[in-house]
C-alpha cells in the first residue's frame, strides 16, 4: 500500500534528521512511501500572514498533485504542513467559489479526496501492532510528550485527539516502554515562527517549557513538529540563559524515540544533528 | 330562515370620522336575511347593549352582527349581550370596522365600501352558525406535584391549604432538592437548611399532601381535569411502616465508602443510608447498586441488627395509579461537574471543584464540618480562584444562556471564605458581574468592600497542577490583556445550570415542550410563565430555566394559584369552539375513513381513536374522534382531513367559505 | 386609495388571529394608513386554512391573496404554521403546473408586534397586483367549469 510523502521544505532542509528518523522507520516497519512529485512549499506561516488566496493554493497544488499521482492518503510529518494542508482542505470542502478559483490559479482540477495524515496517525492507523512486536531495546525512560500548538488545532478542521491534554505521543510512548510524565505544557506554544525575528519570544516560551519538563524530572522531551524541535533544541543557549540554569533534556522526535526501541543505528535516525546531545539515552 | 340583526358603532368618532355608519348600516339592512340594522354612537356602553338586547327580544333575531372594533377586544362583551338576552352567544359576530377600516384608512366612498363588504361578509358566517354550547369537562380535585425540591415544597403547600389533595413524589430518598446541600444563601447568608426544614416538616405532616419518596412518574395518560397517572416506587428494602429511623443499620452496614450524591461526590455514606441527618422521610433506603447483598448475596448485617425487622430485601418495585386534575412540574436543575473542563484538568484535579461541592465544604453538616479543606491533602487553604462563567455564556462550549445564580453564589462563597480563613485570600475571575434582585447588588459590594475579596475581569485560559498548588493563568482586561497567574491552593469553578438527566424522557411522557437544552418551555415566556402548552400542566422553578429561590419559590406559588383557580370551578369550562369528527347514520356511522392524518397534525394530542363496534361487540370500522378536553382549535387537522369528515366549530368549512363568497360578490 | 381610471384590485387576505390579525389591529391602533383593498378573513391559525378556499377566492374574483400567520416557531398552537408552510410549497408547485399565476399570492409572517410590517404588506401587494392587472384568466376557467358541471347534471 503506497502512502505518499510530502516532506515539505524543513524535512529537507533544518530538520533532516526527522525525514530520515521517518523514512528509516517507515522502512522498518514495512511502510511504502512515496515522495508527492513536484511538490511545492506548503507556504507555512509566511503564506497565510500576507495573501489568502496564496495560502489556499500553494496546499491546495500539493494536495492536487497527490491526487493526480493516484494516493489516496498522504503523511505529512511537519506540523505546520499538516495543519495548512488540512486548513486548506477544510475550507475549500465549505465552499465551491473558492474551490473553483484555487483550481483556476493552480491550473489543475482539484478534488478535496485525498486523507491528510500526521505521522502519529499514519503509525496509529498502520503499525502498532508492528511496532509492539519488534521492539527489541524498549525506551525505558520518563519523557514529556510535546505536541506544540498545531497538531491538535482547531480541533474542528483536525478532529485529532484532545485538544486540552493529547494523548496520542503519551500512548505510543508507552506502548515502547516509556513513562510519559503528566505535564503542564504540553500545547503551550515554543514561540514558532518568532524564532528568526524576535529569539527573544522563544527563549521565553520555550524556555517555559523546558523549565516544566526539568522540573518534572523528565528524560527527553518527545516532539512531533520541526519547529518545536529547533526552537527546544537549536536554541537551548538562549533558553539556558533565560532560564539562568543550563537543562541538559534532550529533544527527540517521536520517530526516533521509536526507531531506537526498534533497534535502528542512532546515526540512521540523525541523532548527531541535534544541538542538545541525545548522549544520556 | 335567518333573522338577522346588524348594530354598527361609532365609536364616538373613532369609526364616524372616516366611516359614513350611517350608510353601512342602510345598506347591510337590504341584504337578506337581515332583520333589523342600526348604528348607535357607542355599541359596547349599556345604552348600546340594551339596544341589542332589545332588538333581539322584539324581531326574534336568530343572530347577531356588531360592526365595530376589534373581535379581539369586544367580542366577549357582545356575546354576553347576546346571551343575557336569549341568543347563543356563538350566534353573534363582531365586523372589525376600527382597528382594520376606520383608523387605517382616509375618509371616503371606498373606506364606506369596505366597511359594508366587511359587516356583509359576516352577515353571510352567521347565516351559517350553529348555536354552540360551552364544554363542560369534569375536574378531579387532586393534584400531583414531581420533583420535591424548594419549588416542589412551596406548591405542594400553597395548593394544600386550599384544601386541596396533593401528591409529591420526589426520586430521591428524601425530598429538599438542592436547596438542602446549601450552606447559607444569598443575600442574607440564613443558614439554607434551618429555613429549608420547617418546610419539609410540614410537607410530611400536612393531611392533604401524600408524599412518595424514592419515586417516579412512570406514565401519564388522559387531559387537564382527568389525569391517569402511574408512579414507581422503587423498592426501598425497608418497611417503613415498622422502621423507627434509629441508624443503627447505617452504622453497622460494612459499605462505608460509597461516594455521597448530597455531598456532591466529596464525602461517603452507607449503602443503606439516610442521604443527610435532617432529610424527610428520615428513614433509610438501600442503594442496590453498592449493597453487598444485592451485588454479591453476602452480608445481610442490617436486618440482623434492625431492632424492629423492618428490613425487607428482594420486593419488586411498585406501582401505584392515581387519577389527578392538574400536574405541577418542579424537577429542578443541575450544576455541571468539573470533568466537563479540558481547559481546568478534565475533572482529574482533587483541588478544583465546582460550586456545589464548595456548599457542601462549607456547610457545617459537610464532610469537613464547615472548614474549608482541600479535597486533597484536607489542608486550609490560603489562596483560593473561584472562576465565573465555566461553561455559561459559551456557544464553544454548547451553553450560550447565562446561569443567572452563579454571579452571587460566586461572591457568597468567597466572603464564607473570609469569613472562616481571616488571612485568606480570594480572587474571582468574572466576565460581569449580574446582581439584579433585591440587596443583590449591595451584597457584592459587601463582598468585595468589606470582605476584600479581589475580583479581576478576564478568563481564565488554563489551570495546571505543580508542587501541590494549582497554577491559574488568565487575564486582567481592565489592565489592557495583562496575563494574571496566581499559585492558588484551590480553584472552584462555578458551572453552568443543567437540566437534569432524564428530562427528555419526561418532557415527552408528559407531552410537553422543551427547548434545546432540555429546560422545559413556558406557554408564552412573558405573559404564561408558569403554564406550559399543555392545558393542566404547570411549571415552577429551575427546570424551567436557572433561577434563585425567591424566584423558585414565587413561580412555585403561581402555579399553585394556577391549580387552584383551575380546581375552583365545579367543572372545567371551554370555549367550544373545538374540532369535531362528523357521526352519522349506520352503516356508514361516519364519513371518517380512518386515516389519521389528522392525528399526525394535531400538536395537543386531542385525537383519539374511536372503535364502532356492531351489537356483538366486533369492530366496525376505527375512526377520529376528538377529545373536548384537549382541543385548542387550531384547526390544523380540519385542513388535512381529505374527506372533510372533521370540522371545527366557529370556524367550519360552510363559514368559511360562505365569507370568502360574500367578499367577492360584494 | 380612492376610485380614479386605475383598476383597484380586489385582495382577499387570509389570516391567523394571533398574529397577523393582532399585528393588523396593531397598524390600526398605530393609525399607519394603508390600502383599502385588502380585506381580511380571520382564521384560528394559518394551519385551518384549506388552500381549495384559495382557488374559491379567484373563482369569485379575487386578484391577488395574502396568506399570513405567525413566524415558525412562534405559532400559538405550536405547529400549525408549520403545516401551513408545507403545505403551501407543494400547492404553489401544484399550480404553477396547472398555469395559475402564483405570484399574485403572497404568503408572508406578520407577527403580532408588527403593525408597520402588514400595512407594507398590504401596499406592496396592491402595488404588486395593480402591476399585474386584473386576474381574468381563473375566473374563465372556474366559470367554464361549472357550466359543464352543470350540463353534466342532465
């Protein structure tokens, strides 16, 4: 069963390591993914702040596109993708104005059919059984499962777990032999997109953040979101200084927490990329 | 052959100024059928009745048309006049020539037109009228009231010491309602129970009122008047015709640790238990579902230490019929719990309670004798968040209306807090603040001028638990946004007012109407609040919608003087102007066929399916039949019927239509 | 209003006495003026009316009708407006396959607390119908009708 793959451009750029944790596991466990060809930027946060129109094609060509090369499901592992995808698809499904004018601008006919998946559904949907029954090293450690603001919301246009306290990330950690701590931030915001213009925002929430999971005497923290990753990981320094402590947690992707519990090579799943060294798991 | 007298009124000048009366009544004289035709500057006064009256006397008249003003105003007036003078009322008709002609139209040829086309067209329904009688439906002189809260109690009395029969049945053990759980109220902080209580005595004492607790309404059939009503009662598990009320089976019943339903889930009881110490009956039940006899066949300690053997396990749930004249409904309400909140824990906080449960740690007869405790550690707290509006005012959240309670209980509970913990502090978050009754508004003053309780206007966003405190984080609006967050020891939520579960269910075994939260609906919500759309069923209290006692209480005793004015007359009087389903001669008895469709439109229930049997008693054919008692003459039904076998009395098909033709040929 | 070389349409106006026919006293006590070709038939509820007593009206001679009752939901006898409004989609789909000029039928919401909104019904349906001329065609055809029932009688 092939299951298309839409990257987006952080997989291929800053957060390499959580296209190859994805593509290592999906290996691993028997899931055939095929790259969406021709894909284009889903226009993230730039695209929606400017021009609407802009930011219902750029998605909407994406989704075309998977349409015309036959997938009836796509994953998409980057949060902000997932969520301007979805977003996308909602509003266009409520309106036949706009679906018609997207089509115009992208030059081919859009249908709305194709099933948009986060990576935490696509395992959930296809490999936990799979998972359960390879486990070979279990990730016997406390961690804080952080789901960021976009993979839950707006409930109405995901419909994915709870929106107040998501549950997804903690199961599927569990199911490899974690203990996911019950913690105060788990869909509080790291600061997203302010990571370039204003540091100082990031250092502030994600430090927060990071605060709560030292506090709870949690191991790693668990993410399923580029953005949340780099703004943990890559800006731990300003986090270290707004906090006036040095935290030592490291943040792992939820496919590398369970790619390691599946017994796959650290350096296959880009754990050397990260900025806070994953050297205590 | 008609005899027909027509009086057209000038109203002083109200009808003259635009319409020649003169002439109306001239040229309505010329149609036949008319008797006598006259105008007369004010046809309502005396001098004006006693016209009419005498005009029927003298020229015999069959019927009667006044033109004048609205039939909305004086048309009971008229037919009074006419019946004082030996003419069925139903014979007599009132032309609207004021509000309808007169006043909305220039003086003129054409307004005079009208006027005359408007009195003819009448002329020609009397033509067709029937002498009707008034219906006469006998009244049972008893009364059920379901539900025995404050709401319940205040009718229950009011319609008793009328002299009256009543009947309360309340679902749970003990009748009291919620007013029971309460510490004090608002705005005189009176302890609730010390003024609740009498009440209750008074309930179970008075010789009109029979009181069935641990009961339920099973079934309601017939109409105001006439009620066939089944009640349940659930089987106690104990004669109370032998228990004395001593407790001793609740001391030694070994399941202690059974969540209270009168504590709001804070405390424990029995499984045989008295729900609290001043509860009326004050004897106990057994709670089936914990009790280790029914659950797993041990135990049986209760009976072995009841002194009088009043214990009784295994009997069947009763039911018992009785047949009442008029029902009140005061099932009362309910307060959402804190697991509705993903915002506030989901409900897996110890520390975050709602309104309730902070009555019940406040009351002295409460699980913490009066002291505020933390549910979880039974530490005092020392910062406490109330937050208003959980729930309330939200459309996200499914609940738009406002709870109308929670503003003064809000700041009741803060100042018993300070009352009790002199250095403690206290913040409530509101959106505004609604103190409309009477001292309400001085008594938040109080609360924040004297008691120094901290009100910030923001929504609380998010609370979380860490190191034992509750972190509260909102915001102060009035400060611009700026995020408030405060360590709190505990947080009470004051949660919206619900309906109760199982309202639906009752709501449609009693045909009546409720609205999308399951509150049931009042006949018209400014002019018949205590009525519902079904004649002889009445509403008081909460489950109408949130309220106060005093407002409970004052509804409660509408309805009781509704019930009583109801049962003050020797029958039940109605306007007979009602469907009827046309019998004839056998064998076709009726032109009916038996299709109820008429069935299907009538909103009030009022068809009924009549067997026509043969002399041996075997059905013949099944037809309509309309019941007196319930119609509402709509009319609904009479426009379905395909073969024209229903008709509605003052409206029939023949009036109808002969005005129509009359308004054409004019 | 009144008689010139205008044709002055005939306007029957079929009406529930809770509502519309308290909103039409309401323009009265308002003293709003309107047309005087509008004369109003009161019914219990719009759910009585019989839609055939339509057909009477043009038969006679009417030139335009106006059905009016309370606002859905806010029928004194709970549903029979209800019933009213379905019946009268399926009846004006009736008729316009049969020909009848529906849009010299108005069916409207008047409540009880709208005087000003029935005198504007009642104007802009004497407008309406003035536009539309005289209504001749059903009264040929009902006419026609009834002499062939009547020869049919022999």
């Amino acid at each position: 069963m092939k299951i298309g793959f839409y990257p987006g451009c952080s997989l291929k750029g800053t957060s390499r390591e959580y296209n190859e944790s994805v593509l290592a596991l999906a290996k691993a466990l028997d899931i055939q993914l095929e790259e969406i060809d021709d894909w284009n930027c889903c226009g993230a946060t730039a695209a929606h702040s400017v021009n609407k129109e802009l930011s219902l094609s750029l998605p909407a060509r994406v989704l075309a596109l998977a349409e015309h090369q036959g997938f009836k499901e796509i994953v998409v592992p980057c949060a902000a993708c997932y969520n301007r995808l979805s977003t996308t698809q909602y509003e266009l499904a409520q309106d036949e104005e706009k679906k018609k004018k997207v089509s115009e601008i992208i030059g081919m006919p859009y249908d709305g059919s194709v099933k948009i998946l986060n990576v935490l559904q696509m395992l959930q949907k296809y490999s936990l059984d799979t998972i359960k029954s390879k486990i070979v090293k279990p990730f016997a450690y406390k961690v804080a499962c952080y789901y960021g603001c976009l993979l839950v919301r707006p409930h109405k246009v995901l419909q994915f777990d709870r929106v107040e306290d998501p549950q997804v990330m903690d199961s599927m950690m569990s199911l490899i032999g974690a203990t996911p701590i019950d913690w105060a931030f788990k869909t509080e915001c790291c600061g997203g997109g302010f990571t370039e213009s204003r540091t100082d925002i990031v250092a502030k929430l994600s430090g927060n953040v990071m605060k709560d999971v030292n506090d709870r005497g949690a191991e790693a923290v668990i993410v399923a979101c580029p953005m949340c990753h780099s703004n943990l990981d890559m800006r731990r320094p300003e986090i270290d200084k707004y906090l006036g402590e040095d935290v030592k947690v490291p943040v792992l992707y939820i496919t590398q927490a369970i790619g390691l519990a599946l017994g796959i090579e650290p350096e296959t799943l880009g754990l050397q990329r990260h900025f806070v060294k994953v050297n205590t798991i | 052959m008609s005899k027909i007298g027509v009086f057209i009124c000038h109203c002083g000048e109200n009808i003259s100024a635009t319409v020649d009366c003169q002439k109306v009544a001239e040229e309505v004289g010329k149609v036949e059928g008319v008797e006598f035709a006259t105008d007369y500057k004010y046809m309502c006064s005396d001098p004006g009745q006693n016209l009419i009256k005498q005009a029927i006397k003298e020229h015999h008249l069959t019927g009667v048309v006044v033109g004048s003003c609205s039939p909305r105003m004086h048309e009971p007036t008229f037919r009074k006049t006419c019946a004082s003078a030996g003419l069925n009322p139903f014979m007599c008709e009132v032309a609207n020539l004021r509000e309808q002609c007169s006043w909305v139209h220039e003086k003129g040829e054409s307004t005079t037109e009208k006027a005359i086309s408007l009195v003819k067209m009448l002329v020609e329904k009397v033509k067709k009228d029937q002498p009707l009688q008034s219906i006469e439906v006998p009244i049972t002189k008893k009364a059920l009231v379901i539900g025995g809260g404050i709401a319940g109690i205040q009718a229950a009395l009011d319609i008793a010491n009328c002299g009256h029969q009543v009947i309360l049945v309340e679902k749970e053990p003990s009748i009291g309602g919620h007013m029971s759980q309460l510490s004090e109220t608002f705005p005189t902080l009176d302890c609730s129970q010390c003024i609740l209580t009498p009440r209750m005595v008074e309930v179970a004492q008075h010789p009109n009122i029979t009181l069935y607790t641990y009961a339920e309404l099973e079934k309601v059939e017939g109409s105001i008047g006439n009620f066939d009503v089944t009640i349940r009662l659930k089987a106690k598990s104990v004669d109370f015709s032998k228990c004395t009320g001593c407790g001793t089976c609740q001391q030694k019943c070994p399941q202690k640790k059974i969540p209270s339903e009168f504590n709001a889930g804070l405390g424990t009881r029995t499984a045989i238990y008295v729900p609290f110490p001043q509860a009326v009956p004050n004897k106990p039940v057994i709670d089936k579902e914990h009790c280790n006899y029914y659950q797993k066949g041990k135990c049986k300690l209760c009976s072995k230490v009841c002194p009088v053997g009043a214990i009784e396990y295994d009997k069947p749930d009763e039911f018992i019929k009785e047949n009442v004249g008029a029902i009140v409904v005061t099932t009362g309400f309910n307060v959402l719990n804190t697991d509705f909140f993903p915002e506030y824990g989901y409900g897996k906080y110890k520390d975050v309670i709602n309104g309730l449960q902070f009555e019940r740690l406040a009351s002295a007869s409460g699980p913490t004798l009066g002291e505020i405790r933390r549910p979880s550690d039974g530490a005092i707290p020392k910062k406490i968040v109330f937050i208003a509006c959980c729930g309330s005012r939200d459309p996200a959240k499914g609940i738009p209306y406002c709870s109308k309670i929670c503003c003064m209980y809000t700041a009741k509970h803060a100042m018993l807090y300070q009352h009790k913990v002199h250095d403690g502090e206290s913040y409530i978050f509101y959106m505004d603040v609604r103190a409309t009754g009477k001292n309400y508004e001085e008594f938040v003053r109080r609360a924040i001028e004297e008691d120094g309780v901290k009100y910030v206007r923001g929504r609380v966003a998010r609370v979380y638990e860490k190191n034992g405190k509750l972190i509260v984080k909102g915001a102060d609006t009035l400060l611009g946004g700026q995020p408030v967050e405060i360590e709190a020891d505990m947080v009470v939520l004051a949660t919206a007012g619900v309906s109760n579960p199982g309202a639906e269910q009752l709501a449609q075994k009693m045909h009546i109407s409720y609205d999308p939260y399951y509150f049931f609906s009042e006949a018209h919500p400014k002019l018949r609040p205590v009525e519902t759309n079904t004649a002889g069923i009445f509403l008081a209290g909460a489950c109408q919608s949130p309220k106060d006692i005093p407002d409970t209480v004052s509804m409660a005793s509408g309805a009781a003087a509704k019930v009583a004015a109801l049962f003050s007359q020797k029958n039940l009087v109605r306007e007979p102007v009602i469907a009827v389903v046309n019998r004839c001669a056998p064998p076709v008895f009726s032109t009916c066929v038996g299709c109820f469709m008429c069935e299907t439109a009538c909103p009030y229930h009022a068809i009924e399916r009549e067997d026509i049997k043969d002399r041996k008693g075997n059905v013949i054919k099944t037809v309509a039949k309309v019941n007196p008692g319930l119609c509402q003459g709509c009319g609904t039904c009479v426009a379905f019927c395909r073969s024209k076998s229903i008709d509605i009395q003052g409206f029939s098909n023949e009036e109808m239509y002969s005005e129509v033709v009359s308004l054409l040929n004019s | 209003m009144d008689n010139n070389n205008e044709f002055e349409p005939k306007i029957v106006a079929f009406v529930c006495n809770w509502c519309t026919y308290a909103g039409a006293d309401l323009t009265g006590t308002s003293r709003i003026k309107y047309a005087t070709n509008v004369k109003i038939v009161r019914f219990p509820c719009t759910g009585r009316i019989d839609f055939m007593l339509l057909l009477k009206a043009f038969a006679g001679g009417a030139d335009g009708i106006i059905i009016s009752g309370c606002h859905p939901n806010d029928c004194h006898y709970t549903s029979g407006n209800f019933h009213a409004r379905r019946r009268w989609i399926t009846f004006r789909h009736m008729l316009e396959i049969l020909g009848v000029d529906v849009r010299r039928i108005c069916f409207t919401w008047v409540s009880a607390a709208e005087g000003a909104k029935w005198a504007d019904v009642v104007n802009d349906n004497v407008a309406n119908i003035r536009k539309l001329g005289p209504y001749k065609e059903y009264t040929k055809v009902a006419q026609y009708f009834e002499k062939e029932a009547y020869n049919e009688q022999d």
